[in-house]
C-alpha cells in the first residue's frame, strides 16, 4: 500500500478495508484464510492493485453522496459559516473569516445587499474564494488539524457513502455463516454450536451492528464542520502572515 499517501489509506481505503472485514473475520475463524485459493486470490488482488481500486471506488462513491448531503444540510460548511444571510453565526467571527478569506483569495465576497438579490451567485463567489484556500492548504505541514480534520470528513463521508455495501457484506457474510454452520449439521453431522462458529458467527454479527450504527449524516457533519472551521482558521493564519510580511516589502 505505499502507492497510496496518507490520506488515501486513512479516508478512502479504511472504509474499504471495514467493508470486507466480515469476509476476514470469517474466513480466520473458520480456519479458511490460510488455504492456498484464498492465499492465491488475496495475493493476486495486492498485486495487481486491489488497493488502488477500492480507493477509488470508494472515492466515487464518496463524491457522488456529498452532493446529496451538502443539500440536505443547506451547503458546504464552509459557504454557510461565511454566508451573511446564515442564522445563528457568530457575526465577529463571520467577519474575520471572510476577511481572511477574501484577502488571501483575492476575490471580493458579495455585500449583504447583493448576496441577498443572487443567493446562488453570492454562494458560488464564496466556493470559488474557499477552494483557494483550500489550495494553498493542501500537504502544509503548518497546518497539521486542516490535514487531520479533512482526513476525519473523508473518512466519515466515505464510509457514509458505501454504507449499504458494507450492511450487505456484513449481512451475507452473517446468513453465509449461519448456513455453513447447518450444513455442517445436516451433511457433516457435526455440532451446529461450537467455539469457532460461534466466535465467526458473533464476529461478522458485531460488524453488521457496527455498520447499521457508525455510518450516520450525523457524523458526517460533524466532521465536516471541524473541518470547516481548521480550514478557515488557517486563513486568518495566512492572511495575518501577508499582514506580516507586507510592510516590509514595501520598505
């Protein structure tokens, strides 16, 4: 996997991995991981970038989601927190930001007055306005909680947006254990109850549990208006350093 950089194998491939540990977990207790088709297969996926691809399923599947919920929260937390037309904002705060934001962009955001005429227009200055900073965010080691924070919301978005995989997995995997276990009743006549399939059984159960719990819009949110707020405080960050350097220049 050191094809794939950090945020790659925290945001895109995690929840790709957490999708499959049904299947691991059962084919470990069951005693199957280590029989030479299942060697084989697994090694052949490595090879021939298996990793690669779940990222960017994972990813696309990610993207496509967040549409969805940006609409359903009312916008990207970043446009909402810099919005003037948005309630219950800390107007100071607001105020600093797109200060900040504007200066280091070097685009202007619309007034009250105008962003109330074209709310669209006035939402698409800010997203234009915010990728920039985004940009100038992107690998800063100066930045440590942008990195961290947007690691956390590509998680949590991800894995919100292949949720229904992950239940399907856990699910069959659950209804497959359970029927390995009856016919090893009815054909093999052995105990249907023992401590491995038991262990398999509460295993690729409690990922079901996790799957039906963890993947929430709640959380989502959560992690994207963390982000949200690292990103604009890193441009106050930046913003304060032209303060900074600006007199001198002109010297």
């Amino acid at each position: 996997m050191l094809w794939l950089d950090d945020y790659e194998r925290r945001a895109r491939l995690s929840p790709a991995l957490l999708a499959l540990l049904p299947i691991n977990f059962a084919l470990a207790v069951l005693g199957l991981s280590k029989a030479p088709v299942v060697v084989s297969v697994l090694t052949a996926l490595s090879l021939a970038g298996g990793p690669i691809v779940l990222a960017e399923l994972v990813r696309h599947q990610g993207r496509k989601v967040q549409e969805t919920l940006w609409t359903s929260w009312g916008g990207p937390p970043t446009v909402q927190k810099l919005r003037l037309r948005q309630e219950e904002q800390n107007s100071l705060q607001r105020e600093t930001w797109r200060q900040a934001v504007s200066s280091v962009a070097g685009i202007e955001l619309y007034s009250a007055r105008r962003e109330r005429a074209n709310k669209a227009k006035a939402d698409e200055v800010i997203e234009v306005a915010v990728g920039q900073i985004r940009s100038l965010t992107r690998g800063e080691a100066r930045f440590p909680l942008v990195r961290a924070e947007n690691r956390s919301y590509g998680f949590h978005r991800n894995l919100y947006g292949i949720r229904w995989v992950g239940r399907t997995t856990a699910l069959l995997v659950v209804l497959g254990v359970l029927a390995y276990m009856l016919w090893l009743a009815n054909v093999d006549h052995q105990p249907v109850l023992t401590i491995v399939n038991a262990l398999a059984l509460f295993t690729t159960a409690g990922c079901l549990v996790i799957w039906s719990v963890l993947p929430s819009s709640e959380r989502t949110k959560s992690a994207a208006e963390r982000y949200a707020y690292e990103l604009l405080q890193a441009a106050v960050v930046l913003d304060s350093e032209r303060s900074v350097v600006a007199p001198g220049e002109s010297q």
